[in-house]
C-alpha cells in the first residue's frame, strides 16, 4: 500500500500483543523484517509472489503463516499488497558479523541485477528514530547498506547509546551492592562463629539436669543454655511426634 504509518502501527500491535503475554513468542524481529522490506521492496514482494504461487498450485497443502501477497487496481494503476502476517517468525541470523559487506549491500546488488528497486532510506531512518528502544542495534546496522551516512543514524545510536550505558552503570551499582552485602554476611558469619562457650564442672543440662562432664553437648542460639546433645535429639524427636499426633487429630 505504500503507507508506512499502517505498517508502523500494525508493527506496534504485535510487538505489544508479544509483550503483553510473557508465554508467547517473542516478535522483537518484527521491525527487522520492516526494515528489510524498506531495504529491498522489489525482492520482499516478489517472495510473497512465489508463496501465492505456490498455494496456488498446491490447493491442499497448508496454509503458511506468512500470508501471500496480492493485487488490486486502484486510481494510481496496479499496487501490489504484501501482508507480513506472522512475521516474527523470521530470524535474523547473527553470523558474520565481522564481515566487510553488510547484508544491505548484498539486497542492493540484488536488487541492481533484478532491474533495480528503490531503497527507501527515509523510511528506514524514520523507522529507526521511532522505534530505537525495540530494535536490535547490532542486528540493525548490519541489514543497512555501507554508504549510509553515521550523521543521519544519530537520532537512533544517539538514545541507543544512552541506554546501553545507563544500564552498564546500574548494573556495575547492584553488582558493588551485592559484593558489600556479600562482604557484611561473611563478617557476620564470622562474629558468630568466634563466639567462646566455657564448660566447667558445675555445667549443667538444661533438659536433664544433669552435669555435662565430657559428652558431647549443643549451645542454643542465646550463647548460654547448654544440653546434652543426645537430650537434644531426644526433645527435637519428642516435639515431631508431638506435631504429628496434633495433625491426625485435626
């Protein structure tokens, strides 16, 4: 149809439809698969031909997520319309990155050799500007062509940018908290465990009375009531049976 604010804003809704419901596929690339068709729209209307073509010919095979482009007459001659229905399936593949020619300058040799299709750049940068926060820079700069200029990327990698360091400086800011909580815990540790416990003769049990000696004994968490350990086992075993009768009874 040629109206890029229809294909922003039906962009927008599956973006947000993906957003809104967390167990859906993520449809982040949805605004890649735009920019690829700004990029080379000769290229991206003749697959959809093909997929028509092919649902043609095949009446029972099942219909694709991408829907078939077609056709319609109107006031300025022929139009071709492409729906992009289930686009975010597309994948943007994230190999060859290091690579000296971008995979806009392969569509622009292809779209030379198939007789020439316009770039809409305007289109893109605008796209770009918009829509910064939801696109993959990365991904992004590698589908432009090489000659675009860095001046005119500005109101895209300018935020962009931003944002990047904004979140490097508060995850550097929680990663210095946690280390300092980190630090707080293991000194805390250590404190309790320098804790000095003396028996002496006269030491006494709490649970039997009876003078601690030299068996093994436990310390509860005030520091000062010492028992038996085995009177321990016992009373912690005696308080389970206790908790298991009341639990039949209700």
């Amino acid at each position: 149809l040629n109206v890029p604010e229809l294909a922003l804003a039906y962009c927008d809704r599956v973006y947000e439809s993906s957003v809104h419901q967390p167990q859906a596929k993520s449809s982040g690339n949805i605004y890649l698969t735009l920019l690829q068709i700004y990029l080379n729209p000769q290229k991206t209307t003749k697959n959809f031909e093909k997929r028509i073509t092919n649902l043609v010919s095949s009446p029972n095979a099942s219909i694709p997520k991408i829907s078939s482009a077609t056709s319609f007459k109107g006031k300025g001659g022929r139009k071709k319309i492409a729906s992009i229905e289930g686009a975010e399936d597309m994948r943007i593949s994230p190999s060859n990155t290091d690579s000296s020619r971008s995979d806009g300058d392969a569509d622009a040799e292809e779209s030379n050799e198939e007789g020439g299709s316009s770039i809409m750049l305007d289109q893109v940068l605008d796209l770009l500007s918009r829509r910064w926060d939801r696109i993959n820079g990365a991904q992004a700069l590698r589908l432009l062509p090489r000659e675009t200029k860095l001046q005119n990327l500005l109101p895209f990698l300018g935020p962009l940018l931003k944002k990047s360091s904004e979140a490097y400086r508060n995850f550097s800011v929680i990663k210095s908290l946690r280390q300092s909580e980190n630090l707080q815990v293991k000194d805390e540790l250590y404190n309790q465990r320098k804790a000095v416990v003396k028996i002496s003769s006269d030491s006494m049990c709490s649970l039997c009375n009876k003078k601690l000696g030299t068996s093994v004994f436990a310390v509860y968490p005030n520091g000062t009531t010492l028992v038996h350990f085995v009177c321990f086992r016992d009373s912690q075993s005696m308080k389970a049976v206790s908790k298991v009768s009341q639990l039949r009874k209700r």
